[in-house]
C-alpha cells in the first residue's frame, strides 16, 4: 500500500500566478514611468527589468504568505508592487513609484540622549 499526499502544500492560496497575469499593470506603469517619473538611476528599458524582477519577488511573497495574511510584497528605492488577496482567484496588484529625491538634504544627525 502507498499513500501520497502533501502534508503542506506550498500554495495553498491559488492558482499559479505569474508575471503574464499581470501585462497590462507593468504596461500602464511603464507608460506614467516614461510620461511622469524622472530617474536618474534607472532608464525605462531599466525599469520595464526592475518591475519583471519585482513582480517576480512579489509573487513568492504572495504565493508563500502566512495562512492569515493578504498580500505580498517586493520593493526597491524606487517602486513598491503590492499583490492582495481578492474574493477572486487573480490577485489585484498595485504598482507604485516611491517618491525619492537625489538633491533632498540629508537631515543633521543627533548625538543620542543618555539616561542618568
């Protein structure tokens, strides 16, 4: 007699998720990218690779989340990607550019305040 079975399945969540489901996020993202965002770090062909890559880590946060949590997360200095949980078996993703200045003062370091 052989039994198999899973004791913990490692997606439990869903369906497989991939990048492809979510073609039409990376397009708009990469539209305001290239209309609205300046970065000097990162061109738009940079960015179209950083939000794959992204995505990528953002989907085996989700995929591999704590049975009570929602969302999966991947982020850089520059854009957050948000993938939650719906009622439906395709997550809702949200793309976002972190607003980030090279020229922003860096604030004056205080020394810390010791107890007596």
């Amino acid at each position: 007699m052989h039994f198999n079975f899973e004791l913990c399945p490692a997606n439990f969540y869903s369906p497989d998720v991939t990048v492809e489901m979510f073609k039409q996020e990376i397009r708009e993202a990469l539209k305001s990218y290239d209309k609205f965002i300046v970065c000097l770090d990162k061109v738009p062909d940079d960015c179209e690779h950083s939000l794959q890559s992204l995505m990528e880590k953002a989907i085996k946060a989700y995929e591999n989340r704590g049975p009570h949590l929602r969302h999966g997360i991947a982020l850089d200095k520059h854009v957050t990607i948000i993938l939650s949980q719906t009622e439906h078996e395709r997550p809702l993703c949200g793309i976002y550019f972190n607003l980030h200045s090279p020229y922003q003062k860096k604030g004056l370091t205080r020394p810390a305040k010791t107890e007596k």
